[in-house]
C-alpha cells in the first residue's frame, strides 16, 4: 500500500487517475477524518493521519509518522513531532516553538512550499492565465478526495 502523500502528489499530478475510485482505507494505527478535526492527544502514537475538509493536530507529546490534511491544516503543537512527512493541500503547515518535523513538508496553498528533509526550502508560484496553479490543483484534489469511500482494515491508509 503507498502513503497517503505519494498518492496524493500521484493524483495531482496524473489527470487521469482522476477518473478512477477513490478508497481511503486506515488500519489500526492509522486515524482518518471526513469534514472534521482530527486531534493525535498527548502520548498517541499513530502511522498516517488524515483529515479530508478538516485539520491534523498534534497535541504535546503526540507522534506520527505522516500527517496529511486535504482543505484544512496541519498543526503541531510544542512537543508534538511528526517522524515522516507533514503535508497540507488547501491550508497550511503550523509547526509550534519545540515541536518537530523531522521528515519533509508540502504545503499546497496560495503557491507551493516544499521543505526537504535537510531543512532546504523551495517556495514556488505558478500561474497560468493569472490563475494560481496550486490553487487549481487543491480544487482538482479536494473534488476527487470528496468522492473516496472510507473504509477500516488491517493495514495503512491508501487512496
């Protein structure tokens, strides 16, 4: 199964997997959301979390591997630590004072922010006919996330 960001970028950047079905499916370790937030508390320890519509929090002393949110934001509060990767279509990425994401950032919104892992930053803006490309492509990834089928297994999540 790939990561809900590998999949995410894959979509974004493949027109025709728009036209395929969705299916969003979170395993035991894994937490997903529709229309609200998700909240990792104080000591929880996940693999992925998503939130469709909604934002990714990580209270202090929370810890997961990847945290992606589709129209909302990641948010990290001091002590909270994102072990993977960090990722937001439609929001923004907020990393509190002592709080950490030691793998890269993506966020997609009013242009694109990418931090690597190294800690190198690329910011780009992108418009075509005075249309912003980031928001273009959001609008393209928050229409086909709306359209997945959550489902619960052994596993990780997958779209």
């Amino acid at each position: 199964m790939v990561r809900p960001l590998l999949v995410s970028l894959a979509v974004l950047v493949s027109v025709p997997a728009l036209a395929e079905e969705c299916v969003v499916t979170a395993g035991p370790r894994d937490r997903v959301s529709r229309g609200k937030t998700v909240v990792v508390e104080p000591g929880e320890s996940l693999e992925d979390v998503l939130a469709l519509d909604g934002d990714v929090v990580l209270r202090r002393g929370a810890r997961v591997k990847s945290a992606v949110a589709v129209n909302g934001n990641v948010i990290l509060e001091p002590g909270a630590k994102v072990t993977g990767t960090a990722a937001s279509f439609g929001g923004e990425i907020r990393v509190s004072p002592g709080a950490k994401v030691a793998g890269s950032r993506l966020q997609l919104s009013n242009g694109i922010q990418v931090q690597s892992e190294d800690g190198k930053d690329l910011g780009l803006a992108l418009s075509i006919a005075g249309r912003d490309v980031s928001r273009l492509l959001v609008t393209k990834l928050v229409e086909k996330a709306r359209s997945c089928r959550f489902e619960t297994e052994a596993g990780q999540i997958r779209l």
